[in-house]
C-alpha cells in the first residue's frame, strides 16, 4: 500500500530513529511465520512503551493504515503476517518482566517477553508459571496470550487464559484500557480479559500482562509406552482417570510421527503405531504412587516397551522425543499442510485411525501427534504441489480432516488459532448467528478493521 511521506516520517518521530524501518531487507525479518508464508509489511516499528503504541496506532487509526501485532513469529496459523500490508509493530524492545510478586503469586510482564525466559526468572524464586508451550524458546508472552496458547500441562493445569489476571491494552484508535488486575476474583462487568486472551491480535494490542502463578511442584515423574493398535490408547487414557489420577500430560505421537523423529534426532523407536507419554507431578509420595498406578494401567491395557523414566535425565530424553515431532517432520521437506484438531478425548484414537484411512484413499503422506489427554491432534500433510493433482488430493484431504472432526462435536483448532490457514474452514463449525456475533464484537473494538485485518473472518490471499 502507498503510506504518504508525512506519515512516515511521523511515524518515525514516534518509534524514533533505530525502530522504525521500511528497507526492503530489514522488512525481509518481519514477514514470515512458522506456516513458512511471506507477506511483506511496509513498515515496521519497534516501539519501547504502551505510550508510543497508542500514538502509532492513533496515527494509522486516523490515515486508514492497517496494523499487525507481532511476537515471535513461531504462529502456526499466519496471525502476525500482514497480509494487507501497512505497519507491523514488533515487541522486541518492550521484553521487561517488570515484577514478580512472590506474596500475590502475580508477575506483571511487557509482552516481547519471550517465554523460556520467563519460565527461568520465576523458577529461580522456586514459582510455577504452567503454560509453557514448545516454542518456548522463541515465542513471546504477548504472542502465548493473543493464542491463547496451549502446553503439555494443560490436561492439568488448563490453558493460558486460566492465568491471565489482567492486561493493558491499546485499542485500534490508540485509546489505552486497563483490564482486570491481581484479583483471583473478579466479576464487575463484562469479562473483557478473557475475550482479548485468544483474540488473534484482532481486537487490541495487547502491551501489559499480569498472570497467576503457582507454586512450583515439589516433584515429577515420567513415563513412556508404546502401543500396537491405536484404539487402546482411548482405554489406557480412560484408566488413567478412572484410577483418579489427573496427569499432567498424555503426549501421543503416531508411527510416522516416530519414523521422522528417529531420523532427525538419530535414534532408535520400539516399532509400534503410537507412543503415549505420562507425566505426573506434585507431592513426592503422591507422585511415586501415580507413577506406579500408569505403570500397572500400560501393562493392563496391552502397551509394550513401557517405563518409568529413572531420573530427570531419562525424562527429559522421553521429552525430547515428543518435543522434536514438529522439526522432525519439517525437516521431511515437501509441501506441509498443518491442522490443529480437537475432539472429544475419548474420540481420539479412533479419529487418529480414520484420518489415516482417509490418508491411503487420497494418496497422501500424513502423520499425527500432539496431546492426548486435551483430544488435540496435529496433522501434517505431505505432499508435492508441483503435482496438481497431489495439490488439489491435499486440499480435499485437508477439509476432510476438519469435516470429520467436526462430526465427532470437535473443533477446528485446539491452540494455534484460525487466523489464515483455518479462517477458509469458519463456517463449517460455527453458524450464521455465531459468526455474525464475532464480526460484531470486532467492529465494536475495531470499526474500521484496521487491526490484523484479513484474519479469522474472510481470508482472501491478495498476492
Ligand atoms: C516448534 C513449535 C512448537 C509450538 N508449540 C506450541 C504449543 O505447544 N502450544 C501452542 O499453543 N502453540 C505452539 N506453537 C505455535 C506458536 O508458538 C504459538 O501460537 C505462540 O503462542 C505464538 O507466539 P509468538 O510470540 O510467536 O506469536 P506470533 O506468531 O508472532 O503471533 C501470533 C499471534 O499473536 C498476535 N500477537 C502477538 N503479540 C501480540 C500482542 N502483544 N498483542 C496482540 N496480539 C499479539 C499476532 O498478531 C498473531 O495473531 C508452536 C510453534 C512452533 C513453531
């Protein structure tokens, strides 16, 4: 889009020399994600308060400029690319964990934070912030919070909105709104925190976190298992919680899932069609107790080459298996398509068993993992977009998945957000009268639809 020169150059009397850019290769560093798609922005700044956010946006609220927030750009679902264009604004110099309030279990955070080093600062004061998804390393608090971003603690502990206190926001015209604050209760009014936690960066900008914490768990166990047939994974989830147990994980990963891993990380995987990997903390007698318990239940239901993992070295090996499914998998090479289903946790395996079916009919490469204990499925497609008719079998395959999902009462996504891969698919889950209830909350924060525009509601791929 054309940005007058004036503008620009208020724009860069906001941001100030050093944070504004629009050479084409510093933009290069801002216009891609985890989905590896490309939209060029035509600005981006780096601004170092929530005061400069509200007169950047007040500015292109008023010069019709569109404005993407931006994290750390491991998003699987294309939420920070711009894809009309404009101002991208980019947290990297507002990273400040400004407190950490050890008597209110409460830290107050800027949102360029990335992750794993939040995690570090409050283990250090023996605190437990659980939401920590697998991208940790890369992405940022704000970008968690604008996802609503989930983990393998969620089967315990919940998602990311179940720790989000309060926030400071600014919206599209640049007014700045407080939200909530260190109350663990707190129902005066509307419950605006919860609605901009998982917003996709489409409602406001979010410029300040306040979060719960936890105490830290005194201890954790970890165990892993391997299953011939897929289906029993359904049972062994089911005893787990029959035997009262609430896990802190079930992380499943399917055989091809496994077959990539033991290329990428170079090493050796009993031969089964899933891994299912437990982990329980808490107290240290309690723990023991429940590690043994999931043992007792791998055996009952038919599992093989299962463990209790020895130490907190074993267990991270475990981990590291699971964790590396994503790279293992891209490093594949080819065309990827990725989905984010959810079911019904009992419904999982089967669903697993039908995808694959629907896979061999459609003559297409798929592997399944993800976390087992929520019913949420990540699928990569494989495939060769040079081949039209491998691109168009991909595509049918792709909203077969959601089509099936959808018929076992699941959704389109569990954590990575709809904003442009799964925005084509809304409306095969949500009615009419849903749709038009989102578009008018969105136009209440944003009537002019200036914030991450093209996102969620009607992608339509300009370029
Ligand atoms: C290897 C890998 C592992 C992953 N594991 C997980 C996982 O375990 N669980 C999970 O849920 N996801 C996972 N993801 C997806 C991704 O990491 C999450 O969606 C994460 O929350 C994105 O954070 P980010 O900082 O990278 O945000 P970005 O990708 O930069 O942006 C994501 C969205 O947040 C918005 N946004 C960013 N900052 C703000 C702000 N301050 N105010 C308003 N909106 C904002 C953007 O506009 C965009 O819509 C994984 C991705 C990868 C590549």
């Amino acid at each position: 889009m054309v940005i007058k020169s004036e503008v620009l150059q208020k724009l860069k009397n906001i941001a100030g020399d050093g944070n504004f850019f629009t050479d084409k290769e510093t933009l290069q560093h801002f216009n891609y994600d985890a989905t590896e798609r490309r939209y060029m922005p035509d600005v981006v700044v780096t601004p170092k308060s929530t005061e400069e956010i509200s007169k950047i946006m007040e500015l292109c609220y008023q010069e019709n400029i569109p404005i993407t927030p931006q994290g750390g750009k491991t998003g699987l679902s294309g939420g920070c690319l711009p894809v009309k264009g404009g101002v991208i604004i980019s947290f990297k110099n507002m990273k400040n964990i400004l407190e950490i309030d050890d008597k209110n279990y409460t830290a107050t955070v800027e949102p360029g934070v990335v992750a794993a080093d939040f995690q570090k600062a409050i283990r250090d004061k023996g605190l437990f912030f659980p939401p920590d998804p697998s991208s940790t390393v890369e992405s940022t608090l704000g970008g968690n919070v604008a996802e609503n971003a989930g983990y393998t603690r969620a089967v315990k502990y919940g998602v990311t909105k179940d720790y989000i206190l309060g926030l400071e926001a600014v919206l599209p015209n640049g007014k700045v709104i407080h939200l909530g604050g260190k109350n663990i209760k707190d129902v005066t009014g509307y419950d605006l925190v919860r609605l901009l936690v998982g917003s996709e960066g489409t409602l406001a900008v979010i410029t300040k976190i306040i979060v719960k914490l936890l105490p830290l768990p005194e201890s954790r166990r970890t165990l892993i298992g391997y299953f011939d047939d897929m289906t029993i994974g359904a049972d062994f989830v089911v005893e787990i919680f029959k035997s009262g147990i609430i896990p802190t994980a079930i992380e499943f990963m399917d055989r091809m899932t496994m077959k990539a891993v033991e290329s990428y990380l170079n090493v050796e995987l009993p031969e089964a069609e899933a891994m299912i990997l437990v982990e329980v903390d808490g107290n240290k007698f309690a723990v023991d107790d429940e590690a043994e318990k999931i043992l007792k239940i791998y055996e009952k239901t038919g599992a093989k080459d299962f463990r209790l993992a020895i130490d907190q070295k074993e267990a991270d090996k475990f981990w590291i298996i699971r964790r590396e499914s994503l790279p293992s998998l891209k490093a594949k090479g080819g065309d990827q398509l990725e989905a984010d289903i959810v079911v019904p946790r009992y419904f999982l395996p089967a669903y697993v068993k039908n995808i694959h079916k629907l896979a061999d009919e459609y003559k297409c490469q798929v592997a399944a993992y993800g976390h087992a204990g929520d019913g949420n499925l990540h699928i990569t497609i494989i495939y060769h977009k040079s081949s039209f008719q491998d691109l168009v079998n991909a595509n049918e395959l792709f909203a077969r998945f959601y089509e099936e999902a959808i018929k076992l009462g699941g959704s389109l996504s569990g954590e990575h957000g709809i904003g442009i891969t799964a925005a084509p698919y809304l409306k095969m889950q949500l009615g009419e009268t849903e749709i038009e209830l989102l578009r008018s909350i969105k136009k209440a924060f944003d009537p002019k639809g200036l914030l991450n525009p093209g996102k969620i509601f009607d992608f339509k791929d300009e370029e």
